[in-house]
C-alpha cells in the first residue's frame, strides 16, 4: 500500500515533467499524509488539457451518506478497483496522476518500526495512478463550501525491490501509460487494467530515513535523513508489518 509519500520539486520542474501549463502554489512536502491535500492532473471531455489541482487524500464516493464519519479511502487495489463500488465509476470517468518524488513504506526488524524511502533512480519526480471523486451534503441546508474532491492511489503487487519491505506498491505510470491514463475518452476497464502492473525493478532505489516521519507533524528535510546505526540489510519476509 502507500501511506505516505513526498512531494519537494518545484513547481517549475512539475510543469515541465508532466506537460502542464501551471502549477497551483506548492510548498514542499517531505512527509504528506492521507487527510492532507495531494498534487493531482487531470482531463476532463469538458477540459481536455491536462490541468493541475489540490485535491485531499482519501477517496469519499460521492454517493457516500452523511454522518458523523465520512468513509476515506487512501489506496484501491488496482486488481478490483473496476469492480468495487466506491471506485468503478471514478475507474471509467475520474483517473488522475498522483505527483511524487518518493513514497514511504515501513518494516520491522526487532519489533522496531522502521521506515524506508522509495524513489527512482534517475531521481526525477514520477506518477502514481489514481482516481478521484466530489462529494457534497445531500442536505440543502448545508452550504455549498463543503464540497470535498478527494483522490485515492492505486496498488498493485511489489515488485523485487519492495517486496522485502511490502507485499503492495502504487501502480507508477511511465509517461505512455500516463497519457492513456488521462485520456477521458479511454472508458474500458480492460484497455485501461493493462497499465496497472508493478514497476520495472531497474528504475526504483530504496534507503532507510528517520523515524521522525511516524508522526505526522515533522515535515521537512530531516524526515528524509539517514537514521544512525541503520542496519542496511532488508528485512526478511517473515518480519513484515502488512498492515501499515
């Protein structure tokens, strides 16, 4: 899965990586978590140009009722996300790329809780797949600024590099895979489901960063710092936290 990802290239560069005109106001984020807003791109039948926005994190289906806790969710298995619910209609009308330069996973070795960056290899900012949604009161009392557009990321299997450290990672687009991603025309599940495979294992590195990004509050450089006395070797399989 993916519970925490970075997001620290400048506007500028986004821009320019993934073909965009603008780029809403970004401060650098070295440890955004679900609830947080997210940097997303999108096209529309109505907007065919790609075009950027802030959108939270974590899903809520816009069907979803009202009540004291709105369902969020942050990851959707790209083998069922088709078929579930709260996904299949964003599957056919509402995919984005979700922008990064790294994503987070964690693993336990001697019980300890230990967190390791992903990111590629050319060190270049990337795009994770992703699906969005509005949801608004159904209540016409409530007002009209309450409309939430939430996003969710996409999983699949890990491949070599992260499956010492999880058995899921986000579905990575290359930027072929991206354009058909976008395309609002594309609606068929199954010329769509082709994209969503695991990442090639030459184009991703690993490394392990400071537990200080267990707590949601630390976000700058720091986060991203080499712990000391970090023991470089993988985690075995059977020392895995799935459910982080």
């Amino acid at each position: 899965m993916c519970g925490r990802y970075t997001l620290i290239t400048p506007e500028k560069v986004l821009a320019e990586r993934f073909s965009l005109d603008a780029v809403p106001t970004w401060s650098p984020r070295y440890n955004l978590a679900p609830s947080q807003d997210g940097l997303i791109v999108r096209r529309t039948t109505t907007a065919p140009e790609r075009s950027a926005d802030r959108l939270r994190w974590g899903l809520i289906p816009h069907w979803a009722h009202e009540g004291v806790r709105l369902p969020t969710m942050i990851n959707a298995r790209s083998e069922t996300a088709a078929e579930k619910p709260a996904f299949r209609d964003p599957f056919k009308h509402r995919r984005c790329l979700v922008l990064a330069d790294g994503f987070i996973e964690w693993s336990r070795r001697s019980g300890e809780k230990m967190p390791y960056i992903f990111d590629m290899t050319d060190a270049q900012p990337f795009a994770m797949a992703g699906l969005w949604d509005r949801w608004k009161p159904k209540s016409e009392s409530d007002r009209e600024g309450q409309v939430m557009a939430t996003f969710t990321i996409l999983t699949t299997a890990a491949n070599a590099v992260l499956e010492p450290y999880h058995d899921r990672m986000p579905v990575i687009l290359d930027d072929d895979a991206s354009d058909a991603w976008l395309d609002p025309y594309l609606v068929a599940p199954e010329l769509l489901t082709r994209f969503l495979k695991p990442f090639p294992n030459h184009g991703i590195r690993v490394k392990p960063i400071s537990p200080i990004v267990n707590n949601i509050k630390h976000d700058d450089p720091s986060c991203l710092e080499a712990p000391p006395r970090m023991d470089p070797r993988p985690p075995a399989p059977s020392q895995l936290d799935l459910d982080i």
